[in-house]
C-alpha cells in the first residue's frame, strides 16, 4: 500500500506536518508496512512558509524588521532546500494581526517590513522569491517594501516621500538610482488568488481597506492615490497595471509587484504544488490522502486540496479529503475530484475541545484507521474474487486458507 498525504494545516490547531504524522499512523494500524509520503502543502496564505520550507528540507530565518507602523518586531521567512529561493508571507512582517485595532490606519501602514525581509535573503544569496500576499494591514501598493529596498519616490519639488497609502496621491517621480542591484537577476512569484483590480470598484481600497481601519473618506483618497500612481508607473516605467487582475491583492502590492520587480502573479497553492514535486510523487501511489480545516463550497472554488485532487486525477488516483468540519455544500467538492470526504470529529464536542492539539490528533488517528479497515475489506474481497476466476493458478497454503474461509462467509452472506 502506497499513500501521498498533502494534507492543509486544520488552522489553530494542527500543522499539516502534524496531520500527516497522525494520517501515517492511522494508516499504519491497518497496513503496517505501508509506504506513507507526507508533503506538508498551503494554498499560499498562512502556513505557505512552512509547508516549503518543511517540505524541502529548508531552513528558517528570524530577523528584527519594522511592522506596519515603522516599530521593530520579530519576523521570520524561509529558505527553501535549493538554499536559492526564499519564501516570505508579507503578513508576517506587514499582517493585519500586527497593528492594535484602534491603530489601523491604511493611510499611515507600510510594507517596509517586508522589503526588509527581501533584503535579508538577498544579502543571504536568494535570487529567487514565492511571496505570499495575503492577510495585509496595508494600501501602499508596495511602496514601503520598495522603500526598504532603495526606492525613493518623490513628490512635484523632488521632495522623497514619507511612508503609508498617503503618499499615493503625491508621487510625482520614482528614483531608482539607489535600488539594490541584485533586483536585477531576481525572480519572484507571488501568491495571489484574488483578481481584484489595482484602483476601481474592484480596487485595493474599495473592497479591502475599510478592513484596515479606513473610513469613508479614505477609501476615495486610497483609491484615487491608486489610480494616480498607476498614471505614474505608466508613464515612468511603461507598464500598465490598471486593470491587471490581482493587482489589487494586499492593498495593491500585488500591482506594485509587478511593475517594479517584474513579479508573476499566479494561484498559490499551485506555486506551493510545483515547488514541492507533487506530481512525481503521486503517479505511482495507491491513495491520496488531503484536506483542511473546514470542507465547503470555497474549497471547491481551487482551495488547496482541490489543487491536489486535481494533480491526483491526472494519474487517476482515489482521492480521499479529511476535515475538523464538513458544510452541506461540500459535496461540490467531488466534482473537482475529491473521491470521498469525511469529518474527523466522532461525538458532540466544544470547538475549543476540538481543535486541542490531542484532541485532534487522536480524531484523524483513529478515522483514518477506519477509513482504511474499510479499504482493506475492500481490497481482500475485490482480491479473492479474482483468485476465484482464474481456475490456473497455484495457490499457496494461505492462500488456500484463506479462500475457503472467503467462500464460506460469501456464502453465508
């Protein structure tokens, strides 16, 4: 028996490391020799980090870098086991979570911190970059973490700009002269699975940045800001991100991306997919086991499990999903290829109770065991069937045995 695990981590609670060990349990109580690979897997927003940094043998870096609100903090990335290619989450140095709810203000925020975080794993000789962008307290559209980097941007007197989504609307010129030259021979992806617009009703400020602590009046001034530097970039740089779909992910940093360190914006969990060598680990498994916290109809819109389910059937191999909770709605996961799924909680329990680390780890335990009792019951009816149709065979002493006692319980069923 041969079993992939690419489980997501069950948020709060378990990591996917941590699941997969559970799953390789579980199925070991049924097959004892049974061959389990575990890819640790994230869908580009929180646990991306450690699924690739885990899942190649990577390492970690922790660093002092400045929060959204230019105070210094704790903050860390990861260097994948190609030791070329850095993988950074920008909410760990430039998060929502970071700043106090009675200090969110997108017009002050900066993603200083995450330029910093680039600029580290430059200077550690990185020249390769997945950036996740999600969960952002930001709407500079980037102009911070390009700050850290060397950038200057200056207003109508070439006067350099302070920090936040303030300075939108007053760049006038772009400064490039001191940027870091290893920019050049860098490569980034960027994680992104929304298609919001950089300026607009789809925009960065219009959908996200009342999230960020904007009122009213500052979700127009963002957006005009917005749209004003995308005239800038137009006509400085000749590249047009207006209407470019995910450019307005993370308070338009996803823009500010591309058109200054010519990333390429692309679905997360397949960036995560490839960099972890899924699909030559799969083509020749029995099982793939996966999941998440929570099975619903956003996991059937190309959630991280569906990115896995979708490799699986290239190969034409039974998918089974695991969850903490599975909605109603979930069945829509089958017609994205998920085979069959199933909630791990076995009796009437609190959240809180649920998602304690034993808790959790005792309920994937034990129904994957389960789930694979049944495989066997299976796979050994399915088997002698077949020794029974072909009348040539030499059967072995067991075999014999055990065909006796499979006809007389067939028989007797």
């Amino acid at each position: 028996m041969k079993v992939l695990v690419a489980i997501d981590s069950f948020k709060g609670s378990l990591s996917s490391l941590e699941l997969g060990e559970a799953i390789e349990e579980g199925i070991k109580k049924v097959y004892i020799d049974a061959e389990v690979t575990k890819i640790p897997i994230a869908d580009g927003g929180e646990g991306t980090v450690v699924s690739l940094v885990e899942g190649t043998n990577g390492e970690f870096v922790s660093l002092k870098v400045n929060n959204p609100l230019m105070e210094k903090i704790e903050a860390r990335y990861g260097i994948m086991g190609d030791k070329k290619t850095a993988v950074i989450e920008m909410a760990e140095a430039s998060g929502l979570t970071l700043v106090p709810i009675q200090k969110r203000n997108p017009m002050k925020t900066t993603t200083y911190g995450t330029g910093e975080l680039i600029k580290n794993a430059i200077e550690k000789g990185c020249r390769e970059f997945i950036i996740g962008i999600g969960g952002s307290a930001t709407n500079d559209a980037g102009l911070g973490m390009l700050q850290a980097l060397g950038y200057k941007f200056l207003d109508k007197d070439k006067v350099e700009l302070g920090f936040g989504g303030e300075i939108l609307s007053k760049v006038k010129y772009i400064d490039s002269s001191e940027a870091i030259s290893e920019l050049k021979k860098c490569k980034f992806l960027i994680a992104c699975d929304v298609d919001n617009t950089f300026y607009g009703e789809n925009g960065a400020a219009e959908i996200y940045s009342r999230q960020k602590g904007a009122t009213e009046e500052m979700v127009k001034k963002l957006d005009k800001g917005l749209k004003h530097l995308a005239e800038v970039i137009k006509k400085e740089m000749k590249i047009d991100i207006s209407n470019l779909s995910g450019a307005g992910a993370a308070g338009g940093l996803g823009g500010g991306l591309v058109a200054f360190l010519n990333g390429k914006l692309s679905p997360g969990i397949e960036i995560v997919l490839e960099k972890v060598g899924i699909e030559n680990k799969i083509q020749d498994v029995d099982f793939v086991i996966t999941g998440e916290g929570r099975l619903d109809n956003q996991t059937a819109m190309g959630k991280a499990p569906i990115g896995v389910a979708k490799i699986a059937k290239k190969f034409d191999v039974p998918v089974i999903a695991i969850a903490g909770g599975v909605t109603e709605d979930a069945w829509k996961t089958h017609e994205k290829g998920i085979d069959s799924f199933f909630s791990v909680i076995n009796y009437p329990i609190t959240l809180k109770e649920a998602m304690r680390k034993e808790n959790a780890h005792k309920f994937v335990k034990s129904n994957i065991e389960e789930i694979f009792r049944l495989i066997k019951v299976c796979e050994k009816k399915n088997f002698y069937k077949n020794i029974l149709k072909n009348k040539t065979k030499k059967f072995s002493t067991k075999e014999l045995f055990d065909l006796i006692i499979f006809t007389l319980e067939d028989k007797k069923n």
